[in-house]
C-alpha cells in the first residue's frame, strides 16, 4: 500500500536524475537512505522513484498510465511494500519485517521490481532493525529498499552503513515559495506557512491543508487570555489535548524567542511569527525577561521528553505550562 503522491516535487530534479540515470546504467543500488527536515518531501520522492521502478514504458518518470502505473496510483501494486508504524509514534516491529522478508522471498508479481519502502526508518525497534539487516545483506534481484528518515542517527550503524545516503535538501526560499503559491495563493499566507514550517514546503502545504493557521489564531487567542487570567490553565489544557503537541510546542518555542529577541532589540527585531506582530511586543513588555528563558528551557525540556517516548503525562505537561506561562505575567518579581 502506498498513500503518497507520486510526482518529483520541482527541488528533487537533480536528485531525480541521478538517481534514474544510475538506474538506466544498472548501478541502481539496492538500498538507500532518503534524509531530511520533516516536510521536504521524502516520502513523495520515495513514491515516485517506486512508481518509476515498477513502470512498464518508463521515460524520463514513469508514464503514468501502463498496468503497473495504474496499480500503483490505486495504492494496489503487489510488487509495492511500504512497512511505517501501525499507529502514529509507534515503533515498526519485527512482525511487520517479517511479512516484508516472506513478500520479497516471493518472485514479483509483475516480473520487474519489488520495491519496499521503510518509513520512518528510525523507528524500527531493534529486533525488526535486526531482521531487516539480513535482508539487506542478501538483497533479491531487482529489489530496493528506500529507507526514509528525520534522524538517521537514531537508526542502527549497521542498517546505515548498507544503505546508500541521499539527503533530501530544503529548496532555496524563493523556489519554496513559488511552488506553495501555485497552492495556496496568497503570498503573505505562503510566507507565514513556510516559516511555521521551517522552509518545509509540503509541511507548509499539509498546516495549510488542515487548517493549521486558524489552530495558531486560536491558540494565540488562548496565550493572551492564559496571561491576563481570563482562561484558567487546566481548562484550557483539557482542549488542547487534542493537538499535536510537538508542533504546538515548536511553535511556543518560536515563540518565546521572538519575545525574547523584542525584549533585547526593541521594535528593530524581525520578527519570525508573522502573525503575531501585534501581540510579542504586548507580552514582551510585561514579562520578566530573566523568567522567559527559564520558561523557553521548560518547553525544551518538555519537548524532549515527548519525542524520547518516555511517555509524560500530556495533560500534566500543558496544565504545567500554561500555568508557568501565566506567572511570566504576574508581577511578583
Ligand atoms: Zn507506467
């Protein structure tokens, strides 16, 4: 099964064509490792590259509408595999690199490629990082493994060390931009999602897609009311236990270095939330600058506690926050 859009976005074109070109000189290597930022489009170029793999009439990409084309655009190819976490933030087990072993034991249904996509890869636990290695050892004919990963680091050295890297790099600004706003439009709007999306453009797309500015208008909402005690800290915890907390706290990050840069340089800063222009300046002046680091560490803390699977308790962890987040602007100083 895949789920990914198939077409090489405008910044992969020179990973595209080394790729493919090493390809048609059948120096294609068996395995290889896709890193980079989340949102630069791994995935997407994964799906590509697989689509153009299985193509019966293969071009410059894949011609999009032989058998193996159209299997593939329905998510149905059975020479593709892509093995990714039963449920969000969970690991990929051995179970599942087990059923990707017994399907590349088989010869390809379509008598060409067999294609298998890992993602992310960094989340192999360490029995199906063990269980993949023997795979990748003993490689089939006409078989890849594309392994996808934020942090390569965090995979085994082993696994690593028989893939082929390549890293899958943010477009230029200007590039990144164009292409969103074939999208989205408005210039301003591109802007302000790029930059939420650290330069990501398809994590810029996707927080556009789901709506993800009117979540910032309201959690902004929410801050200015937490500091002047109109919203109490556990009710309002209680609401956001729905959000993906991470990127909630990335963005409080952002954020609180905003507030801190006001603080220091005054209305000369630039700031990077755009659509918060109005409120740093309000709550720069009235928190304690000493406590806005302290706090800014908080969230870090907390931030790596959620990624580390130590599993914090998450209402806890935002009943906390808020609450520390309304004593900046309490003057008790
Ligand atoms: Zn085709």
């Amino acid at each position: 099964m895949n789920a990914e859009p198939a077409n090489v976005l405008p910044w992969q074109n020179a990973l595209w064509e080394k790729l493919t070109a090493l390809h048609r000189d059948q120096r294609l290597p068996h395995a290889l490792l896709l890193s980079g930022a989340p949102g630069v489009g791994k995935r997407q170029f994964a799906s590509a590259l697989a689509r153009y793999l299985l193509c019966q009439t293969p071009g410059a990409g894949a011609c999009g509408h032989c058998k193996s084309c159209q299997l593939y655009d329905r998510g149905t190819h059975p020479d593709a595999v892509w093995v990714t976490p039963e449920e969000t933030g969970k690991a990929i087990r051995i179970d599942q690199i087990r059923e990707l072993n017994h399907f590349l034991s088989e010869a390809a249904q379509q008598g060409g490629y067999r294609v298998s996509v890992i993602y992310p890869a960094e989340e192999m636990n360490i029995n199906a990082a063990n269980a993949l290695l023997k795979a990748l050892e003993e490689p089939g004919e006409r078989t890849l493994f594309v392994l996808v990963s934020e942090i390569p680091g965090r995979m085994l050295a082993t696994i690593r060390s028989r893939c082929q890297l390549y890293p899958v790099e943010l477009p230029p600004e200007n590039q990144a931009l164009g292409w969103l706003q074939d999208q989205v439009e408005d210039a301003q709007t591109c802007r302000l999602l790029l930059g939420l999306a650290g330069g990501a453009p398809v994590r810029a797309l996707e927080l556009h897609q789901r709506d993800g500015l009117e979540q910032r208008r309201q959690w902004l909402k929410a801050l200015a009311q937490v500091a002047s005690g109109k919203l109490g800290a556990v009710d309002l915890a209680a609401t956001w236990m729905k959000l993906e907390l991470v990127e909630l706290l990335d963005w409080w990050l952002a954020f609180m270095a905003d507030l801190i840069r006001h603080q220091q340089a005054g209305e000369a800063v630039t700031l990077a939330n755009l659509d918060a222009r109005s409120l740093v300046p309000k709550f720069a002046a009235r928190a304690s600058g000493a406590r806005l680091f302290d706090f800014r560490d908080k969230i870090q803390d907390y931030r790596l506690q959620l990624l580390s699977k130590a599993n914090p308790n998450k209402q806890l962890l935002l009943e906390d926050l808020l609450l520390q987040w309304s004593l900046l602007f309490r003057n008790e100083r």
